[in-house]
C-alpha cells in the first residue's frame, strides 16, 4: 500500500509511523499508553486501512481512522492532542 501525503508526494504505508504518532500523541497528555495498547490500535488501524482496499490511500483517510479507533477506544485525550500536533 502507499500513501499519497499532502504535498501530492507518494510514499509506501509504513505501520511504524502510525505506531510513533500515536506514541507520540500519547506521551504528549502524561497519559501515555502501554505498548500493549498501541500495538492494539496498531493492528487494528492497519487492518482497516488495507480493509479499504486502495492501492494509494491518502494521508487524510489514515488521519480519519487513527482518529476514528483512538475514540472508539475512548483515548478521548490522546485524540485531541494527536488532531492538534497533526495541524490539518
């Protein structure tokens, strides 16, 4: 899968990056989830994303479905902080 990222630029997917932002996103509340829990989300993200089936996937459609499974999960803080770093 690859990913078609704002400046238009096409990249492969790689799920250690979602794992780092969401760590990152994490770290940054003082609420910081185990590694148990992102690799959890991890999976799960991963699963949906290759769910949809596109060749080239934008890097909006990953935003919206980090977003998506961090609420699900009711890592309601985690969330906002990953939106506010993300700056879309």
């Amino acid at each position: 899968m690859k990913v078609k990222k704002r400046n238009g630029k096409i990249e492969n997917f790689e799920i250690n990056k979602v794992a780092n932002s969401i760590a990152n996103a994490s770290d940054e509340t003082h609420e910081p989830l185990n590694m148990g829990d992102i690799d959890i989300l991890t999976k799960d993200i991963n699963h949906k994303l290759k769910e949809i089936g596109k060749e080239i996937i934008d890097s909006e459609e990953i935003f919206d479905t980090i977003l998506l499974y961090l609420m699900k999960e009711r890592f309601y803080h985690i969330a906002e902080q990953y939106r506010k770093k993300s700056e879309w």
